[in-house]
C-alpha cells in the first residue's frame, strides 16, 4: 500500500478507492491512536452534502464506537466548523468526511487533532500503520463500554456565533451576494449575514446531493459574476463545498481572488495593529503583483511549497496572523486553525463597511501581473532535469534576466502526474507566453532524449 493520506486527508473516488470499509478502519484505527489513555473519549464528526456522506459517516461512526469512543455527528457543517467545534467542545479529535472542491464522485476523510489542527504526518503515518498491520492490538469493548453516537443538535448555532464574533459590529447597509456551491455552508452562510443585518441574495444553495460544486462556487464563479451586477449587490462571496475556501466579486462582477483578499485584509490589520511582525505567508504561487503591493505598504512576506498545511506550518512556528493561497484558503490564526470561507467573507464585508469604500476600490491597492502556465510532458524519473541540465539553467537564467526584477520563473514538477510545470510572471503577456512555451519545449525536448 501506498501512502494513504495525501496532502488532505484520505480522499478519492467514494465506493471504489474511498470505501465504507476502509472509512471503517480509518474510524477504528484514527479513534486508538488520537485517543489513547482517554477514558470514554469523544470525537467529533462532520460533512458536507455529498450523497456519499451518509454512508462514510455510518461506517465511520461504527467503527470510532467499536473502540469504546463516543461519536458527536454535527451532520452537515464547513471544515472550519469542524476544527473549530473540536475544540469548544473538548473533544479528542474531529473528522470531517468531504471532498472540498472536487467533484461529487469524489469524498475524503480528514482528522483534526483536539486543538483543531489537521494531523502532522507522524500521526496520519500511526494511523495507516494500525490499518496495514489488520487493526492489530485495537481494543474491541464489549457491553457497557462500547460507544455511543451523540447528535449535537447546537453545532450550526455555536459556529455563528463564533463566526459572527470575528468582526466589531454589524453589516447593515450592505447587499451581498453568495454562492454556496450546493455545499455545507448553504445554512450557516446565510443565516451569519442577515444575523449581522447584511441584505443577502443567494445562489446554488439548495444541495441534494449530487449537485455540489457543480458549475458553481469557488472553483466556478462566472455565475455570481453576473449575479453581483444583476442583483446590484455592494460584492459576492463564493465558497467551495467544504467552506474553507471563499473568494468574493466586487461590484462590477470583477474576481477578487485570495491574493486581493490577503492583500486587502494585511493592510487592514496592519493599520490596526494587528498584523504580527507586519508579515504575511504565501506560497510561491501567489502573484508577485501581491508582493509589490504588500511592499508599499510596509508588509513582508514569507513564501511557503504549496499547500494550506505548509502555510499554517510557517504561520504556528512564529505566530504569524494571516497566511494562505489564491484559490481562496485563507487563515487567520486569531479566530480559527484551518482556511475558513466564511471568516474570509465576514473580515472582507467588515472592511467594505468599516472603511466606506467599493470593495474594486479596495483592491486596486493591487496590480495583478500576467502569469503563463506551460506543460512539459517528461517521464517520471527526469523531473529534477532542469536543475541539472547546464543549458536549461542558462536559459532559465537568461529569462530572468530579461524580466528584470519585474517577473520571475517558477517551474515545479508535478506530483501526480510525468509533467513539469513552467510558470512565468512579468508585466509583457505575449513575451511571457513565447518564453514560457519555447523554455517547456526545451526541457521536454532534453527530458525525452
């Protein structure tokens, strides 16, 4: 067996790579090793909206009462509920079953630890070592000290009240628009905004199942784009399934993507006070437009591999507030431990309403520079070739030159598939697209000598 935990959690096709068995060793083999030398210990468990979900939790759930663990099922709920609920609850561990933005064939399972953390490997490793060795040494209670399933009929209620709890005072005055990607946050996102006295218009949130993340949310925002113009919203807010992820539109149907977001909510809590050491964490895929912009205002940055879990690394080891990726996963690690869309949503619709500006005024702090993607298809066992290839590092070298402190080149291999990615930022769209396509043809073409 492979490793089974990919950078989030356990995930893949549910009934044939993600099964009801396997969710029912992960239930059995995640409740003994995060709760071991707990009396009765209880786990909180979540999902989103998937048709898949019911039958993952039923296994799931079966197998964390098999070891004598309670389970308390919070049902339908964001990712960021779940890390957060954990702890409010003093639970021993959280499980959310979802697939976040992927389609709906697709489930995962994901752990978080009693502080609302998602697992180090060390313990993910503990975990699938228990499975691979049959369970072996995990107890089986019987009678009285078997676990119980609990329904927490609070959970949607006290995560409003945290959420809503993130921001001074209310949002009367603004209309919002919302895309909820027929996912979990179709009731806690608009009950928090006309809790807080916003005007909400909404779409895509009526789930059944097979609809989530379908041409909608985060990952598809062209929807709310014309919403926000038609409704006459003040902006749009779209999350993806799990609700980690937010991403808004400004009046005029514009993207504000997590780069704009960070770049709007740093300065905010630079002005504040608020924003540790004046530093904010990327990843090396966030634009350099953001750099520029956080430069002028006297933010730095630090850049992390790609991944949420690599940003919240860097973010806990020196305390930093504020961290996250394009795609919308932000983390602001005063109020919660995961990316959370709907704190994302609620800072954004408290710096539109405290400052008096059009959130497209907010974001032209940034200029977003054009970036080019390129493939170059090469076989697995060459993807380190453009670090050892003296021509390739010359041409590499020669590009930068030519972009002159005002663009750079990124190229990652890719981990799932045989490619290497070629990315180039500048200011010149045509000449990045020529220099990125001539430098992927060149490493394909010494890859595949």
């Amino acid at each position: 067996m492979g490793r089974l935990f990919g950078t989030d959690g356990v995930r893949g096709i549910a009934n044939t790579e993600l099964t009801a068995e396997l969710a029912y060793k992960l239930g059995r083999a995640g409740a003994f090793v995060l709760t071991q030398g707990t009396h009765k210990p209880k786990i909180l468990v979540g999902m989103d909206t998937r048709i898949s979900g019911d039958m993952l939790e039923a296994a799931l759930v079966s197998g964390i009462l098999s070891v004598g663990a309670e389970a308390i099922c919070v049902g339908v709920i964001p990712t960021p509920a779940v890390a957060y609920l954990t702890r409010k609850y003093k639970a021993d561990a959280g499980v959310v079953i979802s697939a976040s933005h992927n389609p709906v064939e697709y489930n995962g399972i994901k752990f978080f630890n009693k502080n609302g953390y998602k697992l180090r490997d060390e313990f993910e490793d503990k975990i699938q070592s228990v499975i691979e060795n049959n369970l072996e040494g995990v107890p089986a209670p019987t009678g009285t000290n078997l676990g119980r399933k609990i329904q927490e009929k609070c959970a949607l209620e006290d995560y409003i009240e945290f959420a809503k709890a993130t921001i001074d005072g209310d949002l009367k005055g603004i209309k919002v628009a919302l895309d909820c990607a027929n996912g979990a946050s179709y009731k806690v996102g608009l009950e928090t905004f006309r809790e807080l006295g916003a005007e909400v218009v909404v779409i895509n949130n009526d789930p059944d199942g097979l609809n989530i993340n379908k041409n909608c949310g985060s990952t598809h925002p062209e929807e709310l784009m014309d919403y926000v113009i038609k409704k006459n919203c003040d902006f749009g807010l779209a999350f993806d399934g799990d609700a980690d992820r937010c991403l808004a539109v400004d009046e005029k149907g514009n993207l504000i993507d997590g780069d704009f977001i960070m770049g709007i909510c740093g300065k905010h809590l630079k002005e504040q006070g608020k924003l540790k050491d004046n530093m904010i964490v990327l990843t090396v895929m966030s634009n350099l437009g953001l750099n520029i912009a956080l430069k002028k205002e006297g933010i730095s940055t630090i850049k992390t591999k790609v991944g949420d879990r690599y940003v919240l690394e860097e973010m806990v080891k020196d305390g930093y507030k504020l961290g996250g990726e394009q795609s919308g996963h932000i983390i602001f690690l005063d109020y919660n431990t995961t990316g959370d869309g709907l704190v994302t949503g609620l800072q954004i619709a408290s710096i539109v309403k405290q400052s008096g500006k059009k959130l497209s005024e907010l974001a032209s702090m940034m200029t977003k520079l054009p970036q080019v993607l390129a493939n170059a298809k090469i076989p697995n066992n060459m993807k380190d070739i453009y670090i050892k290839d003296s021509q390739i590092v010359e041409e590499i070298k020669k590009i930068e030159e030519k972009l002159d402190g005002s663009g750079r080149v990124l190229i990652r291999p890719s981990g799932t598939e045989p490619l290497v990615r070629v990315m180039l930022e500048g200011e010149n769209q045509k000449e990045l697209d020529e220099l990125a396509h001539s430098l992927a043809k060149l490493i394909e073409e010494k890859a595949n000598k």
